[in-house]
C-alpha cells in the first residue's frame, strides 16, 4: 500500500527508482497530495502508478485542510501533530484514512471513474457489476477484479475523524400548485442509522420537476426505512404556498 509515495525526486523517473506495480502481486496507492510541487508545494506523486489508484476528494486538496494555521498547530491531537498537520495535511491525509479504513471494512468505496470532475457530477454512479474497491486495508479484497491497466478510483471523505463517506442518489419530484423560490432538503433513515439534512436543490423550485443530488453521507444507513423531505422558502409568503414531493427515489452507491 502506497500512502501518498513521494513526488519530489520520484515522479517521473523509471520503475527502479520509485514505487510502482511491478514491485508487488497487489499494489494499491492513496493520492493526497497530487498538486504540483511547484508552485502548489504537493508532496505527492500524481499519475496511475499501482494496481488501483485511489484519489479521495480529486487527490489533491483534503477537506479540512484549509482550516486557518492557528487551528490547525492547536489542535485536538496537541500542538505536535497540530503543526506537523499544517505543513503537510494534505500528504499526511493519507495514513489517516488508511487508519480509519481499518475499522470500516466496508467504507471509502473508490469509484472507477475518467476524472474527479465526472465523478462529482455522477456519471461514474452507481458501483459496476463486479463492485467498488474499498481504499486503504481492504484494498486487496479486489486483487482478483482487476481488468485494466491502470484503474483510478474517485471517493469523497469527512474533513475530519471518522473519514469514510457514503454515496446516495436522491431524486425528488415536487408535487404542489405553483412555483416557489427556496431550497429542498432531504435526511435518509436506514435500519444502520440516519443521516443529517442535505440539500438536493435550491432556487426556483417547480411543482412536476425533477430534481436530482449526489449526497455523500456520514453514515450507512443500510436498508431505507423513510425519508424526510422539508422545503423552506425563507421568508414568510402571505399566500401560504403548499409544496410536497411525489416521489423520492434513493440508490446506494454501493449496490444501486
């Protein structure tokens, strides 16, 4: 398992020198550092070099990272880890989702996908027939899967502990009697747990449309048991507008 192998002296150079497939039966790589180092000071190398080839959040800024120095060096983990964290939070991102995909055998599902951009706006949705990775430990359960080259893998995380993100489609049809402005939130329920609200859509909001969101959630929620719809238009309309949904439709990443 490569955590986010170096750049700096490494990229570029011939199979000998760096870490790269031919080095193991099963290589799997976590990029999260993949800028370049000049001028973006990226520690880490950015082509396919393994197997698989995961790059959470687009592989090379991790959310949380951008949290201000001095937050950062006093941090929960103590003043140590805090300014270790600011210099190189993004390359150090990767060991702590490895650590965290320890006690989450089924988490941090890497999507085969062409780019992270295609990946945000669902086109590598849901998981192909043979499944999805799972990045960090488990990695190696899909040792026997592998069919190409080189298979990179998109995922989001959490900005903080625990790390690994669940990926859900909702798609919501409005029901009701004329347009309104405002935004349309919706909380998933599962026999696992429940999530908190997300928002699927916000502006003109039509009765008979469509409206659909990728929403990666803190939790599993496993099978779905019910799903909460609230829509507010934040600011009080003496009319009284009623808008409901008609339909929700929910699919796990995962499974579809």
């Amino acid at each position: 398992s490569g955590l986010d192998p170096a750049q700096p002296y490494f990229q570029g150079t011939s199979t000998e020198v760096r870490l790269d497939k031919s080095d193991a039966d099963f290589v799997d790589i976590i990029h999260t550092d993949s800028a370049p180092t000049i001028p973006n000071l990226g520690f880490g190398i950015t082509p396919a070099i393994g197997h698989i080839d995961f790059y959470p959040n687009g592989g090379e800024q991790m959310p949380g990272c951008g949290k201000n120095p001095v937050s950062q060096i006093v941090d929960i983990d103590g003043i140590w880890e805090g300014t270790r964290d600011f210099v190189a939070c993004n390359h150090l991102r990767s060991y702590k989702y490895y650590s965290d995909s320890i006690i989450y055998p089924n988490g941090f599902l890497g999507y085969p996908c062409a780019s992270y951009d295609l990946f945000q706006s669902g086109n590598c949705f849901p998981c192909p027939q043979e499944g999805c990775p799972n990045m960090g430990h488990y990695a190696d359960k899909f040792k026997g899967k592998i069919t190409e080259d080189f298979l990179k893998l998109y995922l989001n995380t959490g900005e903080a502990r625990d790390f690994p993100l669940w990926r859900y489609k909702v798609t919501v049809t409005l029901s009701g009697k004329s347009k309104v402005k405002g935004y349309v939130n919706v909380a998933l329920y599962g026999s696992d747990g429940n999530t908190k609200q997300y928002q699927i859509t916000k502006g003109t909001l039509t009765p008979d449309n469509t409206y659909t969101a990728y929403i990666d959630a803190e939790v599993n929620v496993g099978k779905v048991t019910k799903v909460k719809f609230l829509w507010n238009n934040n600011w009080i309309n003496p009319t009284f507008p009623k808008l409901g949904a008609s339909t929700i439709t929910v699919e796990s990443g995962q499974n579809g």
